[in-house]
C-alpha cells in the first residue's frame, strides 16, 4: 500500500534559508529533521509498502504541492504527525485542505499531543479518520491491515455511529531492537546543527541528524508530559544497536547527531557500553544528549566526551531550591553544580542549562537567584523559557482542580503560566527581571569566564555572518520591540519571544481566521523566500 507521511511544523522554528544546497544537492534548513515519521516510513518499507514523506519545513513541498502529489499519486493513507500544542493548529489546516480535494483518503494524526488529546482531537477535528495513541510502528502496520475495520486495531482511536471510540491500547513495546533504523535519506533535505529551541545560533556545518536511543523518563516534574506519554516506563535499545545506527550514520557522511532520548543518562551500563562501542569502531561522529543531573553515570562524562560527546544538556530549571520543589524535580542546586562542573572537568565542549521563569508560586528574588545561579556555572549556553502548562501534565491537572483552566474548552491552548496563575508574577515583571538577569549574567561570563566565553564565540563566528552573533549578544541589552504581525509568525523562522507569544495566541483562534491568516502568511512566505534569494547570502539566523 502507498502512505503518505507529513511532519507538520509551527514554521518559527526552523530556518527558512534561501534555497541553499547541500553538496548532495538537497536544500538545507536549521533544525531537527522529522524522526517521528523516519522512524515509520523505514519500518513501513520494511514490511513491504510504498511510502513518501514531507516535511513542512521543505520550501519546495508546502500544503499545496503535497496536495496535487496526493491527488496524482492516491496514496491509501496519510499520516500527519506532529509534536506538540503549538502545531496542532497547523495540522488541523493540513487536514481539511486535504480532506477538500479528497473525500475518501483516510488520514490519520499522531505524535505526542495527539495521542494525549486522542477522543478531544477527533471531536474536534472531524477530517480526520483515525487519531493514533503512543508508539507508531506495529500500529501503523496493524492500521494497514484493518483500514476498513479499525475496531481491532489497539490503541486507535476513532468514530463509530457518530460516538468516538477508544479502542484498548497496546501493551508498551520493550523491544526497541526489533525496528529498523530511520529512513533518513529518502527525504531530499539535509539539516544544518543548531542549538536547541530558541537559540538560532549555529553549531556545524557538517551534515546533521537525530537518534533516539531510548524513550521516557520515570520522574515525577509537574509541568512535564513525558512520564504520561510512556506509561511512567524508561525503555531503550541496545548498546549494539545504538553504535550500528551511529556507524550507519557516519558512513551516510553525518557528522554529527543529537540524541532526542528523554533521559539518556539513566542507565550507567548502557552507556560505558555505547562509549566503548564507538571507540572499538574507530567512530568519529560527534553526538549530543539531554540527562538529569542527578545521573548516576556522571563518572562516566570522561568516557563519553572521548567518545565524542560535545553536548550535554540538563534540566535545571531553577537556582531556587523552593522552585525547584515546587515543580517536584526532585533535585538539588548542589546536584546541579557538580553535574555541570563534571561535565565540563571531563571535557564535554558544549554544556547546556534549560532554565524555566515564570513558575508557580515564585518570586522576583527567586527569579534573581536563578540568573545568579546560572552566572556562576560554568554553563556554555543557556536558555529561559517561560513555564507552560499543556493537557496532560500534573500541572494541568492542578490548574483545572484550581478552576484556572477547564479541561473540556481549554484542552488545546497553549498557555504560559504566568497567564493564568495568580502565584506567578506577571509577565511584564517576568520580562523585567529576565533581561535585567541577561545582562549581568552575560557581563558576569565575559569577566570570569572569559576563555570559554571566547572559544564559544569563535565556534559560531565559524559559521555566523558577524551581525548576527554580535544581535545574539547584544540581544538581552535591547528593549522590547513591536510584536510581530500573525502572518508573519506563520511565515518566518524565528525564535523572537514575541513571535513565541504571537504563536501561542494563533492556538487559541477560531478555525476561520486561522484558515485567512494562513493565507496572508503565504504571500509573506514567498516574499521573505524572494528576498532573500535576492540578497544572495545564507541567513543562517533568520530574517528579522
Ligand atoms: C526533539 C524535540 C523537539 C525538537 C523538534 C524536533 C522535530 N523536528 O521534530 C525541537 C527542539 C525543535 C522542539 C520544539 C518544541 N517542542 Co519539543 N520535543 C522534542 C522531544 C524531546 C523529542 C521528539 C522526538 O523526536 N521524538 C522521537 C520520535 C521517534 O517520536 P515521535 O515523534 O513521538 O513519534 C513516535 C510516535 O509519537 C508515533 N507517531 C508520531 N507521529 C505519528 C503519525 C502517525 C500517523 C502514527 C500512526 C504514529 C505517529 O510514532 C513514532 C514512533 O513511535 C519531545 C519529547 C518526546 N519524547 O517526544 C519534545 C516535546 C514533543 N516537545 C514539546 C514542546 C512543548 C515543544 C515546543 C512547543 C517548546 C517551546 N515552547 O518552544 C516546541 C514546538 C515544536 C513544534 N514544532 O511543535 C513537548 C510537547 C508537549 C505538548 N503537549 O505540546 C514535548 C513532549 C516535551 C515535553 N516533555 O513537554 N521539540
Ligand atoms: S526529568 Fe525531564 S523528561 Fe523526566 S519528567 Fe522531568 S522534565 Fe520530563
């Protein structure tokens, strides 16, 4: 059978580079490729069907051009995946762009959001046949099969005589082993390695990809939907298996990979195991991870940035100790510091903290305590996000005992915290005391940790035209600018906090405006695409 899969984005973030090509001839785009639907299309092939795959942030495949395919090809299903609240709203338009110019192709939603909102989804979403819970592979195969008879298929859920049904989920796959290794290659686009979220800083010019080694994470953080997602489990692949796939990769000529585990950290074994792998293979792919950093495994940070880890990234959170309770991290600001200091004392080039402002019940000294905190580790990059709530968290759960949201209207927004708790402080204050934080922690690395603060400028001058690292630096020292237009959040790639809320507010639209604002945004598209073809040269941080 022929499926058609579609990674559906929220355009701001990844790049939109002026149709710049790889040596292999394809365009490439700042950001993490789609190995939700990579990780499908392999294991579809595999079992002997046809399957062709988009990804949005392709400017040679928009909405439009996936359609004709569809209407010349007639694929028997297509599957939209996607990640997270914010591309809901993109995904919904997908779906009844395709359900206009084809009645009957089934089509199918999955990924995380999806699966936590499965009945709310397919309620809402009425183009949409089938709404797919958790892992895809056997349930894709298993969808297959049954198109016409779904009501066997575990974990699908759907409409039957106008009530939608939940059909029993699967038991959780341990057996990652078993599924072939992602189809990266039949997708004509090569990703260019940057630094996560909203940091549009540069990393390498060298081929780029993603991996996922293991899936879940047992702890309790309120505010977090992966426990949920996994049943509470912590699975993983083998050691064999995870260095095949790097040496697969790395005859592929990927140079370097990020690691989307949840948890990579957890198991010590399994990690000397890795390391030694790569070392007997002679492999010199450099890979990423995300951990906790209450890990176990800290002894061996030596063995893996021998191995060629350059990145660790660690929840931190917050430099407040009643912060970091409140959101049950189950972490201390003491575990934090060793954590950081061993990851850089064993040679990890690049360490990263995730910070959270805006949390429940906290302070401005709190908030301060975070940027000195953070000031004084020796951290080479840093992030501070706003905290949001999503369906699904304990955290949600909380709110709608606390009647801040209601779990039947509100189900799809995404909403910062700060804009519906009272105990957090309001996000002028929060922006306030985040860019005042900013400028001492930048003056305060730039005097104590100077050689670091050099060596990771000259890394993205590397790759950076010289205004854009001087815009990222100078960028906590500006004020506030004029929010960007809704047409232009759909447009452009940009990690501007404005565009982030403007974004948040394009989840909360009724279907009818989002439906003209899309359009709007494709004129924008194509004049921003114009110009920067133009202007001839990579932006390799977006357009502003
Ligand atoms: C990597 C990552 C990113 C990358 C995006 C990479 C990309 N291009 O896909 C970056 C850093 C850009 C990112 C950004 C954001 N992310 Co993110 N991200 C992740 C992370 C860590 C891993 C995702 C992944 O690659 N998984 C591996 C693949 C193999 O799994 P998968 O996609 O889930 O696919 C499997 C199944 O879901 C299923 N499936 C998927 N699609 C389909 C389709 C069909 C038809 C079927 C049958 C099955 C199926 O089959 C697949 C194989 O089993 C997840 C956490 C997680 N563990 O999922 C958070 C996560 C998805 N992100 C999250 C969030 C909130 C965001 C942001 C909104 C953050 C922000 N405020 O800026 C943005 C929005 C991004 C967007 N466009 O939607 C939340 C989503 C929560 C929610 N309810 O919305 C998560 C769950 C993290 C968390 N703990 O809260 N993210
Ligand atoms: S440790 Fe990370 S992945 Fe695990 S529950 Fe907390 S935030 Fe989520």
């Amino acid at each position: 059978m022929l499926v058609f899969l579609i990674h559906v984005r929220d355009p701001q973030f990844y790049a939109l580079p002026a149709k710049t090509r790889a040596n292999n001839g394809n365009i490439r785009v700042m950001g993490f490729p789609p190995i939700g639907i990579m990780s499908l299309s392999s294991v579809l092939k595999q079992a002997g069907h046809e399957c062709v795959m988009f990804d949005q942030a392709n400017p040679d495949t928009p909405n439009d051009v996936i359609i004709d395919e569809m209407k010349r090809r007639k694929p028997a299903l297509i599957g939209l995946s996607f990640l997270s609240t914010t591309s809901y709203p993109y995904a919904k338009i997908l779906a009844r762009q395709i359900r206009a110019a084809d009645s009957t192709v089934k089509l199918a939603f999955g990924g995380v959001f999806a699966s936590l909102n499965a009945g709310l989804v397919k309620l809402q979403c009425s183009e949409v046949d089938f709404v797919c819970r958790g892992d895809g592979e056997q349930l894709l195969l298993d969808l297959l099969a049954r198109l016409d008879s779904p009501e066997e298929v575990a974990s699908l859920t759907w409409l039957k005589d106008g009530k939608v049904v939940n059909n029993p989920g699967r038991p959780m796959e341990r057996h990652l082993d078993q599924w072939p290794f992602p189809d990266r290659e039949s997708l004509k686009l090569d990703f260019v390695e940057s630094m996560p979220l909203d940091v549009p800083a540069v990393l390498s010019m060298e081929r780029f990809t993603t991996m996922q080694t293991s899936r879940g994470c047992p702890w309790p953080c309120v505010f977090c939907d992966i426990p949920i997602f996994n049943e509470g489990k912590w699975r993983a692949r083998s050691p064999a298996h995870v260095v095949a796939e790097l040496k697969s990769l790395e005859e592929h000529g990927y140079g370097s990979v990020y690691f989307v585990d949840d948890h990579f950290l957890l198991q010590p074994k399994r990690i000397e195991a890795i390391c030694t792998g790569v070392m007997h293979e002679k492999l010199t792919i450099q890979w990423g991870i995300e951990g906790r950093v209450d890990s176990v495994a800290q002894h061996l940070f030596p063995a893996m940035a021998k191995a060629h880890c350059r990145t660790v990234m660690f929840g931190i959170e917050s430099g407040s100790q009643r912060i970091l309770d409140r959101l049950k991290k189950e972490q201390t600001l003491q575990e934090v510091t060793t954590a950081v200091k061993n990851a850089k004392q064993a040679g990890i080039e690049i360490v990263h903290g995730f910070f959270t402002v805006g949390n429940p019940d906290e302070t401005v000294e709190d908030m301060q305590k975070t940027f000195d905190f953070a000031s004084k580790l020796p951290l080479d990059t840093f992030g501070f996000n706003r905290l949001c709530v999503y369906r699904g968290t304990p955290l949600w759960q909380e709110y709608v005992k606390r009647g801040l949201v209601n779990d039947i209207t509100d189900w799809y927004k995404y909403f910062k915290c700060s804009e519906i708790d009272p105990t957090c402080l309001p996000g002028e204050v929060i922006n306030n005391v985040r860019q005042e934080g900013l400028k001492k922690l930048f003056l305060y690395k730039l005097f104590h940790y100077p050689l670091q603060s050099y060596r990771l400028l000259r890394r993205f001058l590397r790759f950076m035209p010289v205004r854009d690292v001087i815009y990222l630096l100078i960028k906590p020292f500006l004020g506030q600018k004029k929010g960007a237009t809704k047409a232009e959040v759909l447009s452009r790639a940009v990690e501007h906090a404005e565009m982030k809320d403007a974004a948040a507010h394009l989840t909360q639209l009724t279907d009818d405006m989002l439906h003209s604002v899309f359009e709007a945004s494709r004129t924008e598209r194509l004049r921003i695409q114009q110009d920067a073809e133009r202007s001839r040269e990579l932006p390799m941080v977006p357009a502003r």
